[in-house]
C-alpha cells in the first residue's frame, strides 16, 4: 500500500501554478521581496528512496512521481545553468528523496561540472550504496559530501530507518571519505527516547574521524504528520546533552548565512560543571579543540531573516522554502519550448513572493497558527 499526499495550493488569480509577476524594475537575480538574495539552489534528483526514516516517510512509502514527471538529466543541467548563468546560483546541493537510487547520477553530475568548472556540488544521501559510487561520484567532480546518520547501533539504527543498512551506510561514509569527498558532514536528526541519548557518543565518534556531525531540529516535513513541538529535541537540548562530556564555544569563522550554527568542541573536565555559556562553563574545558559540531535548529532558533536557499523539487517545481505551500512550476515551462531568459524570469517571481518565515517558532508548543506542509521532506529535498 502506498499513501498519497495532497498537493501544495497554487494561485488560482493568476493561473494554476504561476506566480505573480514582481514589479517592475525590480534588480534581477533571486531576490525577495524582503530583500534576501537565493544563491544556494538545492535541487532534488528523485523523490524515490531505500530507506524509510521515521521522520521523513511512512512505513508504506510514498506513491512515486510517474517517470515522465520527473526532471531529465538534460532538464536537470538547464535549469542549473540558467540558475548559474542568469540569477547567481553560486552553491549547488543534490538531494532528494535519494540522490543514488538515480542510475545516471554520475553522468548528472559531469555534465553539470564539465559546465560549470568553479560550482561547489554537494550531495545529500543516505549512504546506501555510496561505498560502491564514491570515487566515480568524486571522478565526476562531486566537490562534498553530507551522509545522514542517526545512530551508530544496529537496532537503533533499524528502528529510525525501517531498514537494517547501518553497516552500508558506515562504509559508505568511509569511501566517501577515502575518494577525497571531505570535509564529510553528518546529519542527525535526534529523536526523543530513541536516539537522543547517544548523542554524545555520535560526536565522540565523528570527532575521532574527522567529520562533522551536525544535528538537525526534527521539522514537521513527515508524511505521517507525527511530529509535536513538545515532543521534539530542541537545540537547546541538544547543547544541554552534549555538555555532560563537552565545552561547546561559538565557532569564530562567519555563519555566513549556513543553516547549522557551528561550534567548536572541546572535553568537558570530569565534573567541572556551570551553567552553559557561562565563564564558569568554558573554565570546565580541558585540552584543544577537537573539532566543530554544528545545530540546525530551523524550529526554535530560525533563521529565515539570512536565508539564501531556493529549491527545484524531482517534478521541476519552484519552492522558496521547505515550508511554502505554494509552489511554481518551472519544468512545465521549459517542455513548452521557453527560452533561458523566460525560465529566470519564473524563477525570479517565485521567488519574490518566499515567505517572510516559517511561523514554526511563534506557536509556543501547540504550533496552533502552523500547518504543516502537504510535501514530506522526501518529497520536497531536503
Ligand atoms: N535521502 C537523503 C538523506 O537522507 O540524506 C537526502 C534527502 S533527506 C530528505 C535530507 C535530509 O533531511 C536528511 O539529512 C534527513 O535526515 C533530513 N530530514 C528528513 N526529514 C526531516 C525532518 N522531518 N526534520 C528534520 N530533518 C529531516
Ligand atoms: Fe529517505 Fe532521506 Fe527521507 Fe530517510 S530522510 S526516508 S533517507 S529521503
């Protein structure tokens, strides 16, 4: 049995699926009407995916996008140029769904580098099968990697994902880091009871390796519409969590508009306790910085005021942020025979109408005044 989620409203006044023209003389590029400028495009390959994490799908799956919906890799590499070349796209994220489950991945991403020789290209994935795509991925001019990773056990792991593919992902991590990936980062998304506790013992491992954990607010982006505010792991929790074995300090280097606020790691002296952020708590440090952890904290510390994200979901679709309920088509567009300059010119009214913010934050623990969007996360690319 599959579930089908509903679709995301589109606005009837100006015809289903087009957005407002933006006034005239408006500056070009990926603007908004609040004044934030989309430079990093995060673009899905696929809505499909092998894994079935709690957070994200249901247990059943999703029913996939028909074949001929979702974007080609010919599609894929235009709109990525016109992006590129026309509204200053610097950043480009593959994700979906799952970026590897795509057979012409690796033909995807020449193309796009043999295009644009200075774009960093990362990769959102699970890992499933990455220990046997790494080096190609990387051959292929892959710049990065981040491998989702939410616990180091098995069962742990089988219970998050629904699939017992721990040791899969773990070599996956390892290749990617062995084929010149890094800095490979880790996303985890903590869940109350399940995970939270390890915690602790996911940065000690990632720390040890070199990679950078970052943990992710679980957001209401999951099919089966289980999450709570009050149930969720905040980030202030999560700084509480890791402060029983480390110091964290706000790392020096500029956000940069970067959604994980970064920190930098160092051992916490047996004992040495104090409240956190206080002077009291950096004196409880022992030894030098092991490293960086960052938090996503998109629900309690958002960050719209700074974002520069724009998002192409599998089908083609513009979404100005992961919790628009509007959406723009834009591969619809481009099969109509448009030029380049019709396609930015889409892109850029989609984008002048992204929300101000989410609103997830104003709710105090009902999130009453929240709906939550008709896309799982899957769906949309995280
Ligand atoms: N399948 C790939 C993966 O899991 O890395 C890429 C797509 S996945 C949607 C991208 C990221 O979104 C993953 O790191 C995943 O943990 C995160 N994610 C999915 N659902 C989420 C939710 N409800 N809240 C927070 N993060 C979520
Ligand atoms: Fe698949 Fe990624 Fe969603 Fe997990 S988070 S179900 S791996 S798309």
């Amino acid at each position: 049995m599959s579930i089908q989620l509903g679709m995301p409203q589109s606005r009837d006044s100006v015809g289903p699926g087009l957005p407002p023209a933006r006034p005239a003389g408006t500056p070009s590029g990926l603007l908004d009407q609040y004044g934030r400028r989309a430079t990093d495009m995060r673009l899905s390959l696929t809505d499909k995916c092998n894994l079935r994490c709690t957070y994200c799908m249901p247990a059943e799956g999703l029913e996939w996008l028909a074949k001929q919906a979702v974007m080609t890799a010919d599609e894929i590499v235009r709109i990525v140029r016109v992006g590129v070349e026309l509204l200053g796209v610097r950043e480009l994220r593959l994700t979906g769904g799952e970026p590897l489950v795509r057979a012409d991945l690796v033909d995807i991403i020449a193309a796009l580098r043999s295009n644009h020789p200075e774009l960093p290209i990362s990769m959102t994935t699970n890992g499933v099968g990455l220990d046997k795509k790494a080096a190609a991925l990387k051959a292929a001019g892959l710049t990065r990697i981040n491998v989702s990773l939410d616990s180091l056990h098995e069962e742990t792991f089988a219970k998050l994902t629904r699939r017992p593919f721990l040791d899969r992902v773990l070599a996956g991590v390892d290749a990617a880091w062995a084929a010149g990936l890094g800095p490979v980062k880790l996303n985890a998304v903590l869940m109350r009871g399940i995970n939270d506790a390890e915690s602790p013992a996911l940065l000690a491992w990632a720390l040890e390796r070199g990679y950078e954990l970052r943990f992710i607010e679980q957001m209401p982006l999951d099919a089966d519409h289980g999450w709570t505010r009050r149930n969720m792991i905040t980030a202030a929790e999560i700084r509480s969590l890791l402060s029983v074995d480390y110091v964290l300090s706000p790392d020096p280097r500029a956000r940069d508009g970067a959604p994980a606020e970064r920190f930098e790691v160092r051992r916490r002296v047996a004992g040495a306790a104090g409240p956190l952020g206080s002077d009291a708590e950096q004196l409880g440090a022992e030894g030098p910085v092991l490293g960086t952890v960052g938090i996503i904290a998109s629900v309690t510390e958002p960050f719209c005021a700074d974002c520069r994200r724009t998002r192409i979901t599998a089908e083609g679709k513009i979404m100005s942020c992961l919790f628009s309920r509007e959406e723009f088509d834009l591969l619809g567009l481009l099969r109509e025979g448009a030029s380049d300059e019709a396609l930015a010119e889409r892109w850029q009214d989609a984008m002048w109408v992204k929300p101000k913010a989410h609103g997830m934050d104003h709710t105090g623990l009902g999130a009453a005044d929240f709906v939550q969007p008709d896309r799982s996360m899957s769906a949309i690319g995280g």
